[in-house]
C-alpha cells in the first residue's frame, strides 16, 4: 500500500497535476483529501486478501475534501 504522502506525490506527478491546483479562476482542489482517500483505498485493498479487484471511479475531489462517487468490488471466495 502508499501512504498519504506517496500518493501525493503520485498526485502531482500526473501530466494533468497543474489542472487540479486551479485554473481559468477555478479554485485549487484538495489534493491532501485526494491523496488520503488514495492511501485508504491502498491499505483497504492490501488488507484483504479476498479482494480480486477494486476501482473507484470518479473519485470526486472539491476544494475541501474528496468523495468516491462509485466504486466497484471483486471478492474470490
């Protein structure tokens, strides 16, 4: 699993990083909101070892905090 601070980092190695910390007078996102909500999904997905797959898309980040608006699970029994 990352971490909050490894995914950050993986965050702002994005080609489209520069979009999230505001443009066109959009206010910048919460990229540590982002970042958390990435390094839960991590451990969650690390913590089971039933878990065959995981996605949650979108994950909506907004200038404070972040919210998974779909996610999809996969457990092998």
């Amino acid at each position: 699993p990352v971490d909050e601070s490894q995914a950050e980092r993986l965050i702002h190695s994005l080609r489209g990083a520069p979009l999230l910390e505001g443009t066109r007078g959009r206010p910048p996102v919460d990229i540590p909101a982002a970042a958390a909500a990435v390094a839960a999904v991590s451990r969650a997905a690390a913590s089971c070892a039933a878990l065959a797959e995981l996605d949650v898309n979108p994950l909506l980040v907004l200038p404070r905090g972040a919210v998974a608006l779909d996610a999809r699970m996969l457990v092998e029994s």
